[in-house]
C-alpha cells in the first residue's frame, strides 16, 4: 500500500495555489511567478523529478516523462493545466491566493480549476517512487501554462509528439467530474467523462437604416436598425439549431438508466426506438438542451445615436457552442436563413469542435474501474462537454477523455472563474487515491 502524508499533501497544495500562476495576454505580467512555478515543483516532490525527464515546453509550459517497464505499449498523457483565470473585479469572502482552509474547505483560485488534478498527480507520482514502483507503460504529464487564454504551449506539446513519433493510448485531461447533482431526477452521484467538448465561434450580426430620423419623426416603411436586430434576434429564439442524440449521448443516458424513476428507466432502456421523446423532453430542459444541439447564445446588443436620433446601425453578438456533431459552415448557414439577407454576419473567430472519442475501448473501461475503486457506489457515465480543455489538441492522433477526480455539487461548480472558488479537503485527499490507483494498475 502507498503511504502517502495527506497533511502533507494538503500543505503543499496551499503553496501550489499560492503561486499566482495567472493567464494573461501580457505575458510579462505574471513572469517571475511562472518563473518560480518550476523551482517550487522540485523543492516539493523531489524523489518525482530524480525518476522522471521533465523539460519546459514555450518557456512555461511543463512536460514530464516517467518511462514505465514496456516501451513497446503505447504511453498514457495525463494533463492538468496550471494556469488560473484572474480574480481581478471579484469580491472574495478570502483571498483568492492565499489558500486559507476555512471549516475543512481550502479557498482559492485554482483549487478547482484546476491545481487540485495537478497537485494531486504529483502526491500520487512521488508516493509512487518513494514505493520503488514502476509504472507498466510510460506515463506522460502535460501542463500548459496558458489554457485559459487559448494559448500556444498545449498545441505546441502535441507537436512534440508528433515529430518524435510518439502516439498516446489516450489522454486523461479535467473536465468531467463526480457530480453530486444531475438534471432529468438521476438519484446518485456520477463520474462523468468527457468523450468530448464544444466547439466555439463568435459573430456579429449587423443591421443597417439608409438615414437615420429623429426620435419624435416617422421613420420609413423599412423597419430601423433597431427593428430589424430585434427581429433577428426574436427569429434566433423561435428557431434553435438542430438537435441530435449522439452515440455519446445514448450512452450516458443508458448508464443513467438503472438509477433513475420507473418511467424514465424504461426511456433511457429503449433510447433506440424513443429518440424523438426523449429530444422533445430533453429540449425542455436548459441543462439537458445544452446536451443536444449546439447553443446559440446573445452576449450583447448595440444600437445608439445622440442628439435623439434613431440609430441606423445596430448590432448583436453572440458566442457560438459547436456541438461536436455539427459544423460551424452548415450553423452559419441556418443562422442565415434564419435571419434573412438584409442582415449582415461578421465571423470574429471560431473553433470546430473535436471529434467524439470512443467510450467502447479498454482505455475508458479502465478509468471506469478505477473510478468505481475509489468511489464505490457512485454511476460512471461519458457526456460531452460544454467546456473547452487542452486535451482536444490530441484529438487528432488518439482518443481524449475528460475527468478530474473530486465530487462537486452544483454551487461548487458554478464557482469555478468566479469568485469564492473553493474544494472540501477530502475531496482533495481523495482525489490523490484515484491517480494512485490510476497510475498503480496501469497494464
């Protein structure tokens, strides 16, 4: 059995949190802590850095290599970034980077999102090696220093990989979690694993009036600027995009199935002969829409002119979540149809979702066992991710799962790039046992 000091382990999470490893733009900014993120890692896991190769990929980004027994077997990439979002505007109960544990609750930014995978990687990496163990098959861990920003260091390690030959067996990166709280009356906590996650565009739709008039005149028989975003923004509302039931989806719902009240279980049981029921009842539920169709979302509306003018221009953005079963061309093109030609349609940038991993390999039914070692009881169900993580610049050389080991509910969840983000200590400390395990059983 590994013995590993949890206290201790605790203590060196508060340090990890501490350093305010904040993603910015302006990389000069937060440098010196990045700078000193490293030198920190070695001072608190030094039997981990002796075993393994380490090197630092786009200056800060962390790259680890603990060869395992058998070269021949394709190696395992765990990732967990180690970048935070800003706490700058918020209004913390405590500060975001002091890592204060208040009633067995550790605050702060990144506890969460997400230094408590890192941290708990490392515990169970130097455990493991103070034990003499050797893990089977080599065991990668990957860490940008920019995920939040969208940043270069992630697709830079892939293309690491690729030049030196390397193929992974899978990726293990966050995003799904042991929610403790799940929509359509599901009674007990799942595991929830991504298989993938959406993609992401930005547009703008502009409307334009040949003049503008005052506020107190009539206006043309054309309807203003104003009128016509209005219109299109209404028409966007009445026609949503198209909605699928993926193979993922199917799956999560039948791994749903045996834990939820007699009719649904029948549903969920027979999803094959019941997709237009269950789509119609999904769609009347936000949380379970989202799991369906890709969401077009309003983030913000223009239209102004002084001096009481009608304005002849006005606009509204919206942020685009591309389901991994559509593609942005064919949503630009439903948008478009459904707002009519007078309106015009910028692309600020987008980003295709990545392809849907296979959750019927050895790989997923491995983290799978692992998971119900470690919290027994609980449900194990794969989903897709609203979210955008590092893993999907692997999607395009192996399959990419999405889990981070600790159990939240819906308040905790909601926390994460808010203020007062925070975890319970025990969810941390467990969180170590399942990457020891992980890592221990490796074949």
């Amino acid at each position: 059995m590994v013995q590993i000091n949890k206290d201790l382990a605790l203590e060196h999470f508060q340090q990890i949190v501490k350093v305010k490893t904040v993603s910015n733009k302006d990389d000069d900014i937060y440098k010196e802590e990045f700078r000193s993120f490293l030198p920190l890692l070695k001072e608190l896991y030094p039997e981990t850095f002796k075993a393994v190769e380490c090197q630092l990929i786009n200056e800060f980004g962390i790259l680890i290599h603990w060869k395992g027994k058998n070269s021949t077997k394709k190696p395992v990439v765990l990732m967990a970034h180690h970048d935070v979002v800003s706490d700058e505007g918020q209004n913390w109960k405590h500060p975001a980077f002091e890592a204060e544990i208040i009633d067995d609750v550790i605050w702060g930014r990144g506890t969460i999102d997400n230094k408590c995978i890192f941290t708990a990687i490392l515990e169970a990496m130097e455990g493991l090696v103070k034990d003499g163990f050797i893990p089977e098959r080599d065991i990668y861990f990957a860490s940008s220093n920019n995920e939040e920003v969208a940043g270069e260091t992630m697709p830079e390690i892939a293309k690491w990989f690729e030049e030196k030959g390397i193929i992974p067996e899978y990726v293990l990166d966050e995003g799904g979690a042991v929610m403790l709280e799940l929509p359509m009356g599901v009674k007990i906590p799942y595991a929830m694993i991504g298989l993938s996650e959406k993609g992401f565009a930005k547009i703008t739709l502009t409307a334009y009036s040949k003049s503008a008039a005052h506020s107190a005149k009539s206006v043309s028989s054309k309807k203003s600027a104003p009128e016509q975003i209005i219109d299109a923004v209404n028409a966007i509302n009445k026609n949503p995009t198209p909605s699928t039931i993926t193979p993922a989806l199917e799956g999560m719902l039948k791994a749903f199935a045996p834990n939820v009240d007699a009719p649904l279980k029948q549903v969920f049981n027979n999803i094959n002969l019941l997709k237009p029921v269950v789509k119609k009842a999904m769609e009347s539920i936000p949380d379970a829409a989202a799991m369906i169709r890709t969401q077009i979302t309003l983030t913000s509306l223009k239209a102004f002119n002084e001096k009481g003018t009608v304005p002849d221009t006005a606009s509204a953005t919206y942020s685009v979540r591309l389901a991994p079963q559509d593609k942005f061309d064919d949503i630009l093109a439903h948008i478009k149809k459904t707002v009519g030609e007078d309106i015009e349609i910028e692309t600020e940038r987008k980003r295709e979702a990545p392809p849907i991993s296979d959750f019927h390999t050895e790989g997923f039914e491995y983290i799978k066992q692992t998971v119900k070692k470690v919290y027994p009881g609980y449900g194990v169900a794969p989903f897709i991710l609203n979210a955008a993580t590092d893993s999907r610049h692997f999607s395009h050389l192996c399959n990419t799962y999405r889990f981070g080991a600790f159990a939240i509910n819906n308040e905790l969840f909601s926390c994460v790039h808010n203020e007062d983000e925070r975890l319970p200590v025990a969810e941390f400390k467990k969180s170590i046992d399942f990457y020891v395990e992980f890592m221990k059983g490796l074949k």
